[in-house]
C-alpha cells in the first residue's frame, strides 16, 4: 500500500501544537530567505539576538533557586561537595578526550596540508576585530572572577559561576538556620522558581521566530561558498564530533544504562533550538526542567549543568586541537609529537576560561599559537571565515557533553532515579509543560491528544533524605 498522506489538517495542527515541527520549518525558511535575499540578514538579526537576550535574563535567577532547593533538600553540603568533586573529574576526563581526538583526527587527514597559505598577506587585525581586543584570563584572575564581588552585580551581569557560589552560601545557610529559625525562605524560593519556569514557557514560544532571524543572519552574512572552500576542515570536525558523541553514547550505557539517541529524541526541540540560534544558553532552563523530569535530583542538575558551560566545552576542545593543528599545516609547520603535547597542555588551561569572552575560541588559538612559537599569530586569521559555521558543531558537543555529565554524576551519587529515567526517554511518561499540559513524544509531533491529556503523571521519585539542622 502507498504510504499515507498527512491532510493539510493534521499538518496544520502538527504546526501549531509542536514546537520541534515550528522551529524545523523556521529553520528551512531561513536558510532560503538567506540564500535568495542576502541583504535582509541585518534585517532579521534581531529576532534571534532579542530572544537571547530573554532568555539570558531568567538563567541566573533559575540557577539560583535550582541550587539552593537542591542544596537544602540534598541533606547537607557533604553531598553538594561530592557532586562537584566528580562533575570536575568527568569535565577533565572528557575535554581531555575531546582534545586528543581532535589532534589525532587533524594528523590522519591533514586538512591544512597543501593550502600554502602566506601568513603575511592575512589581515591580522580582523582577528583583534572579532575578539574586541580582549584576552582570556589567567588561572588566577578565573578563581578570582569566581567569586563574586557583589550580590547584585552576580546578577546583573549574568555570571553563572558567581550566581553558583551566591547560591551555595545561601543553601548552607538555610541548612544552619534550619526550618524553625527561616521557615518561609525555602518555600518561597521554590515558588519564585516555578514563576522563572513559567516565564522559560512564555519565551520558548518566540522560539521559532529566533531561528528564523539567526539562521536569514547566517546563511546572508556568510553565504554558501565558505563550506567550498573549507569543506575538508568542516567534515573533519564534524566528523570528529559525531565519533566523541558515539563514545559519550558508549559511556552513558555504561554507567546509567539510558540511550544517548533516546536522550536526543527527548530533547529534539531544544536541540534544534540550539542549532539555529547557534547558542546552547538559548536551552539551559528547558534543558534544567527536562533533566530533573528525567529523573536526576535538584542539586545535581543545579550544580552540575551550569558549571558545565563554564568546564566542559567538549565541542570547542575539538574544535581548538584541530584548528591549531590546521592553521600549523596550512603554513607549511609539521608540529613535532612535543609541540602536540604543549597544545594540549595549552588548551587545556585556556579552554577553561573561554565561557562568556568574546571571540574566546580566536584569543585561545592565539595564545596556543605564541606558547609553541613556530606559528605566525597572523594564522589565526585562516578560520575567520569558517569560525561561524562551527558554531553548530561545538553547541550540539557541548550540550550534550553536559547533560551526559548530568546523567552520570547522578548515577555515581544515587542522585538518579534510573527506572524513571529510562521510562521518560522512552515516553511512557509524559513531559509536564509548566502551564499542566502534558506532552509524550507522541504528543510531540502529532498533538495532543486525548489519551496523552489524561495520562497519569507520576510523582518525580527524587530520594531526598531530610535537610540537616544546623
């Protein structure tokens, strides 16, 4: 039998119930707009650039409330500890990793080789352009920017890691205090964080709209001919990254049993939303609300997540090891096995700083490049025009990279409930939209329907033992 057509009604109601069909036509969409009209990319920048904008607006306060319920529910600081002590083993473990792949994919194909490329007749300066003239900090000044030097300023200027140990000062202070001496704190931040969710819930609808303006931006600003002339370096990295998110796939099954593919089933929306808009912060607090739904208790998510963004760039890592290695091979420099060496060392320190600075990936290619001293600093300027259209690439690495991290620190801590875990991935349990709209996997794609609308939501088993009294 032919198979079957969906009718303009379905297609309509697919359309406008899910948000993954939304935001994959506002991709398409944009990719046409920008191929056939060009000049309309300044145009529709600010679609994409303002629902950033809001989204980056409710991600401090959410990991604020997040961590310090997570904290006080946890039982004690002993175990918040022990979730960062192994969030930071795994975050080294893997961008480790991610940088030796790189490198040794980059020495099998050699994409660089053959190019020839003359480091004098580069433009230098549209490097210090596209960085702002700015420069990654040392290791000192990062455990320094760290902490915060104003509750408000945290805020203010949207530093997770400050809003992290704002947070965890908090949450150790209700645990000392105790419910008798605060007994309304706790629950309202609870409450001021399911208002931050609602809100999450309001801005993904402009979700599709961001795609459309980031993707008519990129396609009219950059064009098409760039993936000709830097394809082999483009595949490479994509290439790279698809192998490392097999391996994260392997050690997943590994330590918690769930299915990476599942995972990515589940968070196709997100996904997608974080391609088109080329920024995995646009998904932090979906991707926080999903992760606990998946069953991981609060403060794992709370801590684990967030820090991530900051310690595991997973994607970028491989990014970084192939493109020194490219820019080496297109001025004709064979690096020797200790110069590879020193890039990883390099890159390991630099790469942790990069979270938030502007052109972070140039300053760190950069100083890469001065560290080995046989690189013209001019060669950097090879990847400016390819930079972009790896930005793909290192969000989809990343994200995921930090939400196995999630998943697998949970598992060591017990803070995973397993059975519910693999029961959401598989969409025997449906995700609970803030507004109380449930919705399966199914529901996602075709609708909801009225089987879905009546399915039982079971309680999140979350194991949290009682809160110490200090």
């Amino acid at each position: 039998m032919p198979p079957s057509v969906p009718s303009p009604r379905r297609v309509a109601r697919i359309l406008r119930t899910s948000l993954f069909a939304q935001v994959a036509c506002a991709l398409v969409l944009g990719i046409v707009v920008g191929r056939l009209w060009p000049d309309t990319a300044t145009t529709f920048q600010p679609l994409g650039d303002g629902f950033v904008r809001l989204i980056k607006a409710v991600i401090s306060p959410l990991v604020f409330c997040v961590v310090v319920v997570g904290i006080t529910k946890a039982g004690g600081l002993k175990a918040f500890g022990r979730i960062g002590l192994k969030a930071l083993i795994w975050f080294e473990v893997a961008s480790t990793a991610a940088l030796f792949l790189g490198l040794i994919a980059a020495n099998v194909v050699g994409p660089g080789w053959g190019m020839h490329a003359d480091p004098s007749k580069l433009d230098a300066s549209a490097v210090d352009g596209k960085t702002g003239g700015g420069s990654l900090p040392s290791t000192g000044e990062f455990i320094l920017n760290a902490l915060p030097q104003s509750a408000v300023g945290a805020f203010a200027e949207n530093s997770l890691l400050q809003v992290l140990v704002l947070a965890c000062l908090v949450g150790a202070a209700l645990l000392h205090l105790g419910n008798a001496k605060v007994p309304q704190v706790l629950p309202a931040i609870e409450q001021v964080q399911d208002v931050v969710f609602a809100i999450v819930g309001f801005i993904m609808k402009l979700a599709p709209l961001a795609v459309f303006g980031a993707m008519v931006h990129l396609v009219g600003e950059y064009g098409l001919g760039v993936i000709k002339t830097y394809g082999k370096l483009i595949v490479l990295c994509y290439a790279v990254a698809l192998l490392f998110l097999a391996l994260l796939a392997v050690a997943l099954k590994a330590v918690t049993g769930l299915s990476l593919w599942k995972f990515v089933r589940y968070t196709r929306e997100e996904m997608l939303l974080a391609l088109g808009t080329a920024s995995s912060e646009t998904v932090m607090p979906r991707m926080m609300q999903k992760l606990r739904q998946a069953g991981c208790r609060d403060d794992a998510v709370g801590l684990v997540l967030p820090t991530g963004y900051s310690f595991n760039l997973d994607g970028a890592s491989i990014y970084l090891s192939i493109g020194t290695l490219f820019i080496a091979q297109a001025v004709g420099v064979d690096l020797s096995l200790g110069q590879q060496i020193t890039v990883v060392l390099v890159l390991m320190l630099t790469s942790k700083g990069m979270a938030g600075v502007p052109g972070s990936a140039f300053l760190a290619l950069s100083a890469t490049a001065s560290s080995l001293g046989v690189i013209p600093a001019g060669a950097v300027a090879l990847l400016l025009g390819v930079d972009r259209i790896m930005d793909s690439m290192r969000v989809a690495t990343n994200l995921l990279g930090n939400c196995v991290a999630v998943f697998a620190v949970s598992r060591w801590e017990g803070a995973l409930d397993t059975e519910r875990a693999k029961k959401m991935l598989d969409g025997e349990i449906a995700f609970v939209e803030e507004d109380g709209e449930p919705r399966t996997q199914e529901s996602a794609t075709q609708g909801p329907g009225p089987e879905s609308a009546k399915a039982e939501i079971p309680a999140r088993s979350t194991k949290e033992p009682t809160p110490e009294v200090g």
